[in-house]
C-alpha cells in the first residue's frame, strides 16, 4: 500500500475519498445497532453527511466523460442524494422498516458497487492498496466482496431455507 497517488490527486479527489472512506466505516456501525438510540441517530447523521460529501464531490470529478463532463456514476450520485433525503423523510414519519431499508440499500447500492469500481486497475484506489498488482488486487477484492455478500446472506436461517428452496 501506498499513499502516494492519493497526495498527488486534486484536493476534490481526496475529499471525495475521504468521505467515502468515513462513510465505508461508520454505516455498518449505524446499521447494525440493535437499539436505535443516540449513539445510532448520532452516526447516522454523519454517515448520511459523508453520503452526502461523497456524492456532491463526485460532481466535481471528470475522470471518465461519456455525456458531456459526467459520466454513469454520475446518475448514482444523483440517485444517492434522492434516497438519502426519503430514507431521512421516512424515519421522521415513523416508517421505520422503510428507512432501515432505504439506507442499507444506500450503503450496498451506494458504497459497495461503486467501492468495486474504484478498485479497478488504473484508478486511485487500486494503486493505493494494490500498487505492486493491480489485477490481482482488484480480483482479490472481488472475491472477497463474494464471500462478504454469501456471508450476509446466509446470517440467518430464513435467508438459507431461501437458497435451499425450502422458504
């Protein structure tokens, strides 16, 4: 790993990237708190902020430009911004399962696929932490995004009667 390309990049890039980073790390916290207390609305509020940095700094970043200065990844950031205001608008009318549901689909949706994207050999983050092997970095992570996914899903019984074709 080195952090060398991450000091050589605009100051919007690394803004970009460390928002992301903050929001990668504090989301399952929030997620999976059991109670929603002051400690969950208090991470949450920062998470759905550093959703928010990640997303509106991604409109600073013309990396790849399919339409103009924009790019795909540009409508998910779009998208990000929406749901994060209805996953808010849901929790402050009471809907619960409706905001756990908006958000964790924010953090899988919004982090984890772009997340894999970034890791891509030649872009910022793969030569960060791959910088001697970026193919095989970046396969690493893959599989590791598989077991990770497998994992989540076979957490409780309900999810592996479904795989089994028993639900």
């Amino acid at each position: 790993m080195t952090l060398t390309p991450f000091f050589e990049t605009s100051l919007v890039v690394q803004l970009h990237i460390l928002a992301a980073l903050a929001a990668l790390v504090l989301g399952p916290v929030a997620l999976m708190r059991r109670r929603r207390d002051r400690l969950h609305r208090t991470l949450g509020y920062i998470w759905v902020t550093m959703m928010a940095a990640t997303a509106l700094s991604s409109f600073f970043i013309y990396t790849i430009r399919l339409i103009g200065p924009f790019s795909p990844i540009h409508a998910l950031s779009v998208s990000t911004l929406v749901l994060l205001w209805v996953g808010i608008g849901h929790i402050r009318a009471g809907r619960i399962t409706d905001h756990r549901r908006t958000m964790l689909s924010l953090y899988v949706f919004g982090m984890g696929i772009p997340g894999l994207f970034t890791l891509l050999p030649g872009r910022i983050m793969n030569a960060i932490l791959f910088p001697a092997t970026p193919t095989g970095g970046f396969a690493t992570a893959l599989a590791m995004t598989g077991l990770i996914a497998l994992a989540w899903g076979l957490r409780r019984p309900d999810h592996i009667r479904l795989l089994l074709g028993r639900a």
